[in-house]
C-alpha cells in the first residue's frame, strides 16, 4: 500500500520503531509523516506539536535557534551539572552542563 510521500505503512512502521516508538523528537505519540517540503524526502515520524511547531517556524533552524535562546533569555533559568565517575579509576566518565528551563 502507497501512502502520502511515496513510503508504505511498513516504512512508517520501520521508521517509528527505530524513533525508539514515539516522535522524532519528544516522547509523543509519532502520527505525522514530516518531509522536506523542498525535496519530498520523509525526514520522520512527528507527534502533533512538534510537527505543527516545525510548520510554525517554517522548517528555519534559525527561527528555532532564536526562540530556543529566547526561552533562556527569559527564564529562572537554574544551571546544573551532572557527573559520573567511573567507580575503579576515579576519572569522569560522563560531565554534561546546562541550564534547566524550569527553577526546580
Ligand atoms: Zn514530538
């Protein structure tokens, strides 16, 4: 069966279960077919909002880069780093710094 963007719906059940079962992005429900509107290619398999957020900022990384440094700009935000020794040697294995955008 040929669906919308020339992909079956095994492809579409191929590309979700390697998205892990849920969207592309977030951990919703994956039931959007996002694809390039340049080229026609299926990038993946969206929930609603963020497919609806991608249409919103028209696909512009740009556009997103900027709303995700506004968000930031504009919240308490709390700074937080994360650590993880490896237990024989004492050496960090794992360091990851950020800044939450919800004060805990
Ligand atoms: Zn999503």
């Amino acid at each position: 069966m040929r669906r919308r963007y020339g992909i079956t719906s095994a492809d579409v059940d191929t590309l979700i279960e390697a998205q892990g079962g849920t969207c592309a992005v977030c951990p919703g429900k994956p039931e959007h077919v996002d694809h390039d509107h340049e080229t026609g290619r299926v990038r993946g398999i969206l929930c609603f909002n963020c497919n609806q957020a991608l249409g919103n900022v028209r696909d512009n990384p740009t556009v997103l880069k900027g709303l995700i440094d506004y968000l930031r700009r504009h919240s308490d935000a709390v700074t937080f780093t994360v650590e993880e020794f490896d237990p024989s040697s004492g050496d960090t294995v794992f360091e990851l710094s950020g800044a939450s955008l919800h004060a805990a």
